[in-house]
C-alpha cells in the first residue's frame, strides 16, 4: 500500500476471493460492440463513511455476505476478460470472484487531502485491480469511520450499470433480503432477463449494416488513433475534487439560458475558461460529452434498457479556436454544448455506432477525441460526463449513508476528464472531479474560485 502524503500508512489487514453465493454455470459472454469501443480503462469508486458508532466488524461482515448475494445476477463483475482468438476481448462468467480487501489506515477520516486524490487516494483507498473485474476495498479508518473503494474494468460497464450494482449491494447489507422492487427485477435471472441483462437485441449489429457517415468523425479505428498512449513527456495530467454550491449552478444556468441544462451550462463555462488559459487564439480546443444512450434506445422499443448491463455511451464533441471561445457569450457556448449532445442524443445515432463497429471488427476502435494530442494547433482536449444519477444519499451499507463520495477516473492518455456529480449534502451541491493539465487546473481555480472549491470536510 501507498502512503497519505508520504507519512500515514495504509495496511492490509487481509485479502480473499468473494465468489457468488449460489453456483454459476460457466459461460462465456461476448462483449457488445458498445463495450468494444472502450480501451482497457480501470474506473475508481470510494465512498467515506464517519464513525456510526456501530461495530465495524459485524458492518464488514454483512458487506462481505451482501457481496456474495448481488454477484448471483451480477455474476458477470465475478468473472475476468480474456482475449479470444481475433483478439477481441470477452467476458468469461467462471464465478473467479471479486478480490476483496480489508485494511486499517493510521488517520482520521477528515485528515484526508480528497482535493488531491492522485496522493491521497489512488492506491490507498481505490484498490489495485489486477485480474478480475472488479476489486473491492473496505478501510476502517483511524476515527472508526470506514471507506469503501471499488475498481472495476469499463470494458464490462459503465457506471449506469455500476451504480444499479452498488443500489443492489447496498440494499442487500441493510436487509440481507430483498428490499425493494428494483432489486427484485434484478434478482429474477431466467434466460430472458440474462440475455435482457448483458445482451440486449437493441445493442446487436442490424443486417445489413447503416450509419451516418458523421460516426467518423467521432470514432477512429485504433490504428489511425494509435499514438494517443504516447504522452508527451513534459505533460502529465493530475486529479483535483472540487466542490461547487448549488447557487453558482443556478447563476451558471441563468447565464447559459433557460433551454440549457447545469450540465451543459457547466460545460460550457469549464470550455471557455480553458480557452481563456491559451496564450494562442488561432489554437483549436475540443469538448466532449459523455452520453447516456440507454433512453434514447428505449424511445420506440417494448423492451426498457433500463437494467442492461454493459456500456451503452457515446462521446460526441466539439472544435472551436481559442479565440472564439474567448470572444463569445457564455449562452451561445452553451448552445453548442448543447447541439454537441443533441448529435448522438438519438436512436439512430447508438443503432448507427453498433453498426459502425462491426464492419470494423475484429479492428478495435475508439473515440477520436481521446486520440488528440496537445501539439502547436491543438490543446488538450477534455470530456464532461455526467454523474448527476450517482445515488450517494441511497448506499448505506449499514453505516449509515455517505458523508463524502466520488468517482475517480484518472483515464490516462492526454484528454483530460471532469465528471460532477452530486453532494452526499443532497442539497443541490456538487462534487466535481477534474482530471486535467496541472496548469488547467491552476487557472481555473484562480479564475473562478467562487465555483471551484477545493473539498475539505
């Protein structure tokens, strides 16, 4: 284990497999060609629990027992991904389980530095994953408090279907039965619902094949887009969690215009303001936004997407020079966040994509704007993708619910990430994670410090 700024321990107290409960017939899934577009990325969880006064040990053991109760219909996060023989990689459901950690860590839970994640947390509170799908990490905390952490592979889901797993799981430790009706659904695992749950027909390829040659423009196949794993070597991104109130939000919305969301308002403000950090106007500055395409899917379909589980997103983006992002309104920057969206926020477009891939296959591909390298033309580009539905006030394990959660998802390459989500306050605030250029990070902050505080408990 790693250390918190270099001086507080985290030691491991144990490690184990947690497989499923009840057997499961071994079976070998391919991954959909919506999960083929995601590189091998490891996607970070951890949720900060204060002192409940309860017995630390009998919580840790219900989370262990609820664990092996959600991986029966959630069996696929209990197996591994191997490449098959075109290279292509497939999910084998062998129920190899879950590495489960328990460790003690010498500090108080509000002594974290959760502004810098990248010392804090990394490694010491988000597991390392190494083999399975998904690690698990239950730390009890000088305090007597306790952080959970998770690690799961994006190749298997996204985290629309991590968070149904963490409601489920969540449900699980409180009752040790089922609690709701959501999870009942999720529990009723004929062949139907798993081929509903992990193969659903609207995220197979259509015969023959159709889709708007703009689908290039957003997607590349990984050997035009190969040199994205090459960073520079003078550029490295870092990981910062901000805090944001909820009035700013509101101004924010005001000034974008009433037909905008706080999610492209927000967007459109982080755009402008790394524009605003260039020197050079006549450089290009691309935005990404993460979208969601399960409605979409579910528009003029009998069968919900609901509960699919696996990726189901698309990264459409926008390109404008650093001197039209400084020179116009933010309302006008948030209309083209906004038409961004509304290019892949379609059936067509999703149905489009699958089929895209597989007259591709077994060439992998990938979303071009995470191809960009920072160069004389080009600065670095960035993603937004919303975490507003990460249900922080609803995962009490036992404990209570949450005094602080956050994704973290320091993705590598050189696109940088921001995902808000919302405040364990549920007060409107919001939890901000960024993943940029050190220099980014710095100007936003001093441009806009009334919006981007840096979390402290």
């Amino acid at each position: 284990m790693g250390s918190c700024e270099g001086r507080v321990e985290v030691m491991v107290k144990r490690r184990e497999l947690v497989t499923a409960v009840l057997p499961v017939t071994e079976s070998r899934l391919a991954l959909s060609n919506l999960d083929l577009i995601l590189p091998p990325l490891e996607v970070g969880i951890f949720l900060c629990y204060a002192n409940s006064g309860k017995n630390n040990e009998m919580m840790l053991s219900s989370v262990r027992k609820g664990l092996r109760q959600v991986l029966v219909p959630f069996n696929a996060l209990a197996g591994e991904v191997f490449l098959n023989d075109e290279g292509e990689p497939e999910l084998l459901c062998n129920n190899r389980g879950v590495d489960f950690v328990e460790a003690f860590a010498d500090i108080n839970l509000r002594e974290l530095d959760i502004y810098n994640p990248d010392v804090s947390i990394r490694d010491n509170f988000v597991p390392v994953r190494e083999q399975g799908v998904l690690t698990v990490q239950v730390t009890e905390m000088k305090c007597g408090g306790v952080v959970i952490g998770c690690n799961f592979d994006h190749r298997v889901a996204d985290a629309h279907s991590i968070n149904k797993f963490l409601l489920a799981w969540a449900d699980l430790c409180r009752s040790n039965n089922i609690g709701n009706n959501e999870t009942v659904t999720l529990f009723k695992h004929d062949q139907k619902d798993h081929t509903t749950f992990y193969q659903h027909p609207l995220v197979k390829p259509r015969q023959p094949s159709h889709y708007d040659a703009a689908i290039n423009d957003m997607y590349v196949p990984i050997k035009e887009g190969a040199a994205c794993n090459i960073s520079p070597p003078s550029f490295e991104l870092k990981s910062r969690i901000y805090h944001v109130d909820a009035l700013e939000i509101e101004i924010l919305q005001a000034l974008a215009g009433p037909k905008r969301s706080k999610l492209e308002s927000f967007s459109a403000l982080l755009w402008k303001l790394l524009a605003k950090s260039s020197k050079d106007d006549e450089k290009r500055s691309k935005l990404g936004i993460v979208v969601n395409g399960r409605k979409c899917l579910s528009n003029d379909s009998s069968i919900s997407m609901e509960n699919h589980f696996g990726n189901v997103l698309s990264i459409p983006y926008s390109d404008a020079s650093v001197g039209e992002l400084k020179s116009l309104p933010l309302f006008e920057i948030a209309n083209a966040v906004h038409a961004c969206v509304e290019r892949a926020a379609n059936e067509e477009h999703f149905r489009g994509l699958v089929d895209w891939v597989e007259d591709r296959r077994p060439q992998r591909a990938m979303s071009r704007i995470y191809s960009y390298l920072p160069s004389e033309s080009e600065e670095p580009a960035v993603v937004v993708s919303s975490g507003q539905r990460f249900p922080v006030t609803q995962l009490d394990f036992g404990c209570g619910i949450p005094d602080f959660a956050s994704y973290y998802f320091p993705w590598g390459g050189c696109t940088g990430y921001v995902m808000p989500m919302p405040s364990a306050k549920n007060n409107g605030d919001w939890i901000v994670f960024m993943h940029l250029a050190q220099k980014h990070l710095d100007f936003v902050e001093k441009e806009a410090p009334e919006i981007f505080k840096p979390f402290v408990f």
